[in-house]
C-alpha cells in the first residue's frame, strides 16, 4: 500500500522496518570521516559537478555522511530530492528540475543557484531496504551518457559497502556488549545459587538457633553484597528497633536499640513500596535524608518484612563506601527471598509460641479436672450414692456424653499436627444426612441457649448419605454453631439447611450476627487466628476450630468456605459428595 504526504512523496507502508534499518546500522550523527569522503570527492572530479553527497534520509530529515561543496550538514526530508530517489531502485536522475513539476517550486530549487541537475542511486542496506542516496548535484542543467551512470552506480555500490560495513562494526560491538553483559549476569547468578545454597544449609541447620540463624545470615548477605552492616528490624509506632544487627566493632548501633523510623532509610524504602536501593547516596536525592547527614551511610539496599501478611520490619544491608555501579537484578532477588525466609520463620516462631502455650494449658487446665468430671459422673451412675430417678439418670448420661466428648475433642486438638501430617485414622460410614444434623441440633442446643440464641433445621431438599466419620461430622458442626451462638445477639436465630445438587450437598450455618472483619478473612481458618485476638477479647475460644474443621473437612473429602458481610452476618458451609446409590447401608 503507497501513501502521499502533502507534498506528493510516496512513502512506503513499511517506512518504520526502514527505518528502524537505518538507526540500526549507528552511523546517524557520527563525525566525517575519510572513507566516505574519498568517494564524495572523487565524484566532484569524475561529474564535474559543484556537490556531491552520501545522503541518509531519517524519519524527518536527510542528513550527510559526506558531503562535497555544500555548508549544510542536514535539510529537511520534505524538500529531499533523495527521499524521491529512496522510493525505486536505480538511478534517479533529474536533468533539469526547474522544469520538473514535482520540483519547482522546492526551496532547494527557486532560491539563487538552485539545484537543477540531480543524480542518486539508493544505498542499500545488507536487510535490503534503501535508507540513502550517493548523489551528485549541479547549478546548471545536464545529463549522465551511459558510461557516467555506470561510474555513479560503481562510486555507489563502494559507498554502500562502506555503510554495511559500520552496520556491522556497530552490530559486532553490540554483540561484544551483549556477550559481556551476558558473561556479567552470568557471574551474579552463580554466585546468586551459591548464596541461595548457603542461605538453605544455613535455614536448615538444626545447630543453630533462631538467633544464631539470623547473624548467621546477615553475616551471608554482607558477604554477598559486599556491604558492611546488616540489620533485621521491627517498626513499631514509628520507631526502628534493631533486632539483630552484624556490623563492625566501630558502629554503635546494638540489638534492641531503638531510632525514630524517620532518620532511617527503612522510612525511604517504605514510601518507595517496601524496596530501596542506593549505590551512591552522596550524588542521588537520598543526600538530603536525614540518615545520610547523620549515619554518613552511601550505600543502602533494604525490603520490608511480612509476618502473617501484616508489616513486622526490614532487612537492610548498608555501607560507609559508596557502591562503583548500581545493584544487580540478581541483589535485588536475593534480599527480596531472603526477608520473605525471615518473615516465614518469624511467623513460625509466633505460631510455635502460642501452639506451645495453648497445648500446656490444656494439658494442665483442661485434661485434669475433665477426667476427675468424668470419673464422677461414672461413679454416681454407678450407684455410689445411691438410688437415682429416672430423670437424673438421663441428665446425668447426657452429661457423661458430652464430657467424654470434650474428652475427646481436647486430646484431637493436642493431635492437630498429627492430623495435618496425614496420620490420623478416621473410620468412614454412610449415614443420613438428616440424621447427623438432627444430632447436631440436639447436641448444640444447650450450648446456644446459654448466649440466648436458637438453632433452627431447616427441611431437607433430599435425604441421601453422605460417606463421613460421625464424630469428626459433629466437632465439624460445633465449630460452627457453637460461632455462631457466641457471634449472634440474645434473640437470634441460627438456622441449618442444605443446598443439593446430583452429586453433592452444602450444609449451610447461617447466623444474622456481626459478621467476619474483613482484615481478618484471609486468616480466618489459619491455626491459632481469632479476629480479636488481644487479652480482653471478649468472646472465648483458642483459635483452633475453624482451622481443625477445614483440615477434618479436608480429609474427609469435602471443602469448607463461608460468605459474609460486616455487621449482616455470615453463612459457613461445608460440601460433601453423596454416597452412589448401590451402597444404601446406614450406620
């Protein structure tokens, strides 16, 4: 497809391939020099001509690599006689453009001692597309014989040879850049691997402590980065709080010291979006902060630290001397994995902390007095003091029921880390659906009358098994309705239903309570996470039971989620398949 400009050029449809030809070959803007100017000038001689030129024609200019009696370095492409001559191959020869329509009117032309003899033949380059002219022009009208054209079509093919051939030495130089680059990079990432080993071996290493661990690799990345200091910090309303630092003996800063967050990078690296990296702080704008005035500190590489998806800190390497070239991608990598490590291991740390706690507790607080409860109901059934009436007898026996279930639920939750590992056994039945949620009901009842709430059971769509263990079912539903009851207003109703489809049921527990935050809902089924989770919250619970119904729902092959809204309420559900018709036995 051809397209025409105001003033009648045609320009090709693929003008960017050529010209992206063109700026590939570096020669745009360079100095003269003498390979090309031997051929301008010898054109002068052989022609006879006041001009000779080896032309580049740009995007909005042509621009002279040589030129031969003419001041100019460049003109306007719009007035180019060699953008016309660009458009076919051969030479483009005007004998007299003052009688030319397409040029009289061409400044080049009408001014005083316009051109009006124009010779060129295109250069080409080794892609094949014609980004110049050698040309030769004259004050007085003329025209090439056969053995002229000749010569000009032979000056040109040198002159295009030259031109190739810068193409090639810029090409080749490239390529020599990009080798040593690619040598460069090569170099980082094996030492990146390296570092990375090390980082494992170190994260792995059952000699160390946590404590030990971090020096240990502050100590690796100030090797790696090659700086002096290296900090783990924690921000804390505003101020940085060193909690393991490896610097030498002359700096002063030490573990548990603390900064206002505002004379450190650690604030420049948060307003930057968690990353920041200075080579050389004395000529970047980081020289007006207040840690280059005071620390005097020029080289700086830091990334904030996540526990649990909230901001606990930063890892930062830092130097006295300013860094000779910018950090590498690969730095940039290894900072970036090794604080998402330390905010994982900190994570753990919190999460082993309150696991411990909470398992003592129950082994101390809850497991004794449960059996002494356990023991004495068994005993009065037993007659021990004396005869009972029918009515105490079956409160007593519900009693038992559920205290030996509370039993059994407290020595499951001192077993989460053996059902998380895949070594808990369970023992799946099929049983009716209405039949596990009618004891659900029953079971939970009591518990929901304390906070002066109701549970309601919906009809069933259909009755069909479903293939569980009972008893993980049933501390399933507790979980649920029992937060549900804590969570719902004196008054209100929970209610139970079922949504089924061919081949799986939903069981739904709905409550119109205060719904779950929405800061919290990422973490709502992690072990050990309550919404208020501060001392005086003032809803109980450990924190565990809705991370032990996923991990129970989980293995008995059904999913669990919930929907929510803040202050409207929440609907947790759990979804099981149902059993296939040809196995109808019921437990």
């Amino acid at each position: 497809m051809l397209l025409s400009n105001p003033r009648g050029l045609k320009i090709v449809e693929s003008e960017q391939a050529r010209l992206e030809a063109l700026h590939s070959l570096a020669i745009l803007d360079t100095p003269p020099e003498e390979r090309f100017d031997r051929i301008t000038r010898l054109a002068t001689y052989l022609f006879g001509v006041d001009i000779a030129l080896v032309s580049l024609v740009d995007e909005q200019r042509q621009w002279f690599k040589s030129r031969q009696g003419l001041a100019l370095t460049q003109t306007c492409r719009q007035e180019s006689f060699c953008a016309h001559a660009i458009q076919g191959e051969g030479i483009f020869e005007i004998e007299d453009a003052s009688k030319d329509s397409r040029f009289t009117d061409n400044p080049l032309v009408t001014v005083s001692r316009g051109i009006r003899f124009y010779a060129g033949v295109p250069l080409n380059t080794s892609s094949g597309f014609r980004v110049g002219t050698l040309c030769i022009i004259d004050t007085s009208p003329r025209r090439l014989d056969d053995a002229q054209r000749q010569a000009l079509i032979d000056l040109a093919a040198c002159a295009e040879e030259e031109m190739n051939r810068s193409g090639l030495e810029s090409e080749l130089s490239r390529m020599r850049e990009t080798r040593s680059r690619l040598a460069e990079d090569e170099k980082h990432q094996r030492l990146l691997v390296a570092a990375l080993s090390s980082l494992n071996e170190i994260s792995t290493s059952s000699d160390l402590s946590f404590a030990e661990q971090l020096q240990a690799l502050l100590a690796l990345g100030c090797r790696y980065l090659q700086m002096q200091i290296g900090i783990v910090s924690r921000i804390e309303n505003d101020l940085f709080k060193v909690v393991s630092i490896l610097a030498p003996q002359d700096v002063t800063l030490n573990a548990g010291q603390c900064l206002p967050l505002a004379n450190t990078y650690c604030d420049m690296a948060l307003t930057a979006g968690g990353f920041l990296a200075i080579h050389n702080a004395g000529q970047e704008p980081a020289q007006h902060h207040p840690c280059y005035t005071t620390f005097g500190l020029e080289a700086y590489i830091g990334n904030v630290v996540y526990v649990d998806q909230q901001l606990f800190g930063t890892v930062s390497f830092s130097s006295l001397i300013p860094r000779g070239a910018a950090f590498a991608e690969t730095d940039k990598l290894f900072l970036k994995l090794l604080s998402r490590w330390i905010g994982a291991s900190l994570e753990r740390q919190r999460v082993d902390t309150l696991k411990n706690e909470f398992v003592s507790t129950i082994s101390h607080e809850l497991r004794t007095p449960l059996t002494a409860v356990s023991g004495g109901i068994k005993l009065v059934l037993g007659g021990a003091t004396g005869e009972l009436t029918d009515k105490t007898q079956q409160m007593l026996a519900m009693a038992l029921k559920s205290s030996e279930r509370l039993g059994m639920l407290i020595n499951d939750l001192l077993d989460m880390e053996k059902l998380l590992a895949g070594q808990f056994s369970f023992v799946f039945q099929p049983h009716l659906l209405s039949a596990l949620l009618t004891t659900s009901l029953q079971e939970n009842q009591p518990y929901a009358i304390q906070y002066g709430v109701s549970l309601k059971l919906l009809p069933l769509p259909a009755d069909r098994l479903i293939k569980i263990d009972a008893l993980r079912f049933q501390q399933i539903m507790t979980n649920l309705l029992s937060n549900a009851a804590k969570f719902s207003m004196p008054g209100d109703e929970i209610v139970i239903y079922c949504d089924v489809c061919d081949e799986s049921t939903r069981i739904n527990v709905k409550d119109v309570g205060c719904g779950v935050p929405n800061e919290f809902r990422s973490r709502i089924f992690q072990k050990f996470s309550q919404a208020d989770a501060s001392d005086c919250r003032v809803k109980g619970g450990t924190g565990l039971g809705l991370s032990i119904s996923k991990a129970l729902t989980e293995k008995m092959g059904g999913d669990i989620g919930f929907t929510s809204r803040e202050g409207e309420g929440s609907t947790f559900h759990v979804t099981f398949p149902w059993v296939k018709e040809e196995n109808r036995e019921i437990f």
